[in-house]
C-alpha cells in the first residue's frame, strides 16, 4: 500500500503510554520511511473534528525519543464519540444537523490521510472503526490502525494493554506514601481508591505490587514500626460481591488488634448498589458522552468509607484517589518494551493496509498481531481465580 501521509491521535483517559507511543510510532516511520509525512491531531477526535493538528518536522523526528521519558500525552486527550451526534453539537464540534463521521471523514480526505493511528482503549478503538467503515461506504480508502491503551487491562481480546503495568506500579508507589498516614491517628481507616470502572485489575495488580514492595522491607516492631500496621488488610474489585457486614466483621478484629485497616478498592466495585441508592432517593447520576457513570462525582470510596467506619469503629478516616497519579505517569521499563514491539508492528500494518488494533490476541495462542475492529470491546473481567490474586486474598486473610 502507498502510505503518503499519516496521522495520529489519543483519546480516553491518559495512560502511562501514551507520549511513548506517539514517540515510538514517528521514530519507526523515521526509521523505514522518513519520506513518510506525520500529522498529529490535538485532542483526539476533538481536533479531527475542526482540523486542529501539528505537523510533526524533521526537529520532532529527530527528537522523537525524548517522548519516552514523559507521561501524559503531548498531542492532547478528550473524550469524544463521533457517533454521539447531540453530545458533538452541545460542545460545539459540529453544526445542528450535522453527522460528526462525514464532518471527521471529510476533514482526513482534505487534510490527505493515508493511514489513521489511534492510540486509545475500547472506546476510541471502535469509534475508530465507525469512522474507517464510513469512509469505505463512501469511497475513500484509509487504513486505522489502533493501539490498545487502557490502565484497566481490560480490552477483548488483548492480553495486555498498554501503560497498565506502569500504572499498577504507581498505584504502588502512592499507596506506599499514603498508608504512611496510618500513625497520623488511632483506629485509623486508610482507602486508597484505584481506577478500574468495571474491571479489578488494576488494583489487584497495585496490591500485588504494593505486597512485593512490602516484601523488601525491615520492620521494628519494637517501636511500632510492623508489618501488620502497613499490610493490606481488604482488596475489593467489582468481579466479586462483597459482604459488608462479614467484611466489617473482620476488620474489626484487624482494628482492634493492629490499631489500623487498610483497605485498597477498585473505584467500580459496588457502584451497581451505589447508582441504585442514588436513585432510589431521586437523585441523578451524571454520566459521559460514552454513557458511563461519571465516578468522580459519586466517590465510591467515600461510600465504602462511611459503610465500615463505624461498623470498623474507626475514629479517624482518609480515602485517597491514586487514578491521576498513577494514569498519567511515564512508562516504566516493562511497558517501553511492549510499546516498541506494537509500534512497529503498527507501522509494518499501515504499509500493507491491515487494519484492526495491536496485541496479543487471547484467543489466538497471544500471538502478536492486527485484531480485527469487530472483535474489540471493552469491560473485560478480570479473572479472579488467577493464581497470584488468590494467594494475595489468602495472606490477607480474606479468602
């Protein structure tokens, strides 16, 4: 395939990729074809949508590598969906009237794309996958290519995501400063809150990786300075109901005899119960242009936080957010090395027209490869007979 002009966009929430990748994807067609003219568009489907991009010169190329060392995304995110037309005319994206795919598909013919890269989760993936099918109903031939981003590792069919590793490890790194906090009074309640809408992923493996930090350390127990006071002593994650009166049973013991609970909760485990309780008192639940509950607004850890708080008789209580920290991040060594692999894959697809989304295709051996657009979808559950998450739950005592 003749590949004369490329472009690239984020969208969704930042993971620890995104800058990476951007900086993997211009160094690899600098690499094989400098030739090759890069576009990047600001915002996402945000600037797609009024034209609003940078041209990538041969300064940024050259430079392409120092991408790596940030996190966040330096082309810009937002959350659009371009088949959501009411939500594109209340923000002003496009006139009443208007289909946001002809007006996004309209503005990659005049602006000579060959080749889209999306680099985002389910969401920006399938919108994706919307704007490329409408553009071969209407005779224009672009090739998209996506890379799977999402801290919640929860895309079907893909083994791993990318920036999930990174933003486990610092989901890590706050709690680690957080449950610091522990002696900052008696009978103290600590909930750290980890992003993770309908997957638990991510705050399993931030437990896990908190536990293995943990595992390094000398304690004095002497003086007060014990593993039982900066152990996890409660990890929820939506796959699993919780109990909250045997929960609070439990703790309660923990409480009186460690003098503090830690707990580590995914922002979406409970919020079935918690939209329920909303409603129910006549209260309305903000959602996004994507149709999901906007989290930050109903604060699920507070919501926990006040259910075993006097359950727990605790006297003092903090919930922490790690999302923003941990999401916006660099990428660690772990994760620069899947986002090289997929970058060049990426690139090796565009020059042979191969649509679909990078990864490591689970129902295919987790071979590495181009995954049709139809087979992508979001909410993957995490598996919670997984080894190392069971025997996490067992040394915590809440098998």
């Amino acid at each position: 395939m003749s590949v004369r002009r490329v472009a690239l966009l984020t969208a969704g929430g930042f993971a620890p990729c995104l800058s990476s990748a951007v900086g993997g994807l211009i160094g690899r067609y600098t690499e094989i074809a400098p030739e090759v003219e890069i576009i990047a568009y600001q915002h996402g489907y945000w600037g797609l949508l009024q034209g609003k991009y940078v041209t990538v010169t041969d300064e940024v190329r050259e430079k392409a590598g120092i991408l790596h060392d940030f996190g966040g995304s330096p082309i810009g995110n937002s959350r659009v969906k371009l088949t959501n037309a009411e939500d594109c005319v209340k923000r002003g994206l496009v006139q009443e009237g208007e289909n946001p795919l002809e007006v996004a598909a309209n503005q990659l013919k005049a602006d000579g794309v060959d080749v889209l890269h999306t680099i985002g989760g389910d969401d920006t993936n399938t919108t994706a996958a919307d704007l490329a099918a409408y553009l071969k109903d209407n005779g224009y031939d672009l090739t998209v290519v996506g890379l799977p981003k999402t801290i919640d590792n929860d895309v079907v069919p893909i083994k791993q995501s990318l920036g999930a590793w990174s933003a486990a490890e610092q989901a890590s790194v706050f709690a680690q400063n957080v449950i610091g906090e522990h002696r900052s009074g008696p009978r103290m309640l600590i909930v750290h809150e980890v992003m993770g809408r309908a997957c638990g992923w991510l705050t399993a493996a931030s437990a896990l990786k908190y536990r293995q930090w943990l595992d390094t350390l000398e304690f004095v127990p002497e003086i007060g300075l014990s593993r039982e006071r900066w152990e996890l002593h409660g990890l929820y994650v939506p796959e699993q109901s919780i109990d909250l009166d045997a929960e609070a049973t439990r703790l309660r013991t923990v409480m009186d005899e460690v003098g503090n609970v830690n707990i580590f909760l995914s922002e979406g485990a409970g919020v079935p119960e918690i939209v329920k309780e909303i409603e129910e008192s006549g209260g309305e639940v903000a959602r996004d242009p994507f149709g999901h509950v906007r989290l930050d607004e109903i604060n699920p850890g507070q919501w926990f936080a006040k259910q075993f708080a006097e359950r727990i008789g605790a006297e003092k209580v903090m919930v922490q957010k790690s999302g923003y920290f941990s999401r916006s991040a660099r990428a660690n060594a772990q994760d620069l090395r899947l986002i090289k692999s997929m970058t060049d894959y990426a690139v090796e697809c565009a020059f042979r027209g191969e649509a679909g989304v990078i990864g490591h295709d689970e129902e295919d051996g987790d071979r590495l490869k181009s995954i049709a657009f139809p087979r992508i979808a979001g909410h993957k559950a995490f598996d919670t007979s997984t080894p190392w998450y069971t025997r996490t739950l067992s040394e915590i005592g809440q098998a």
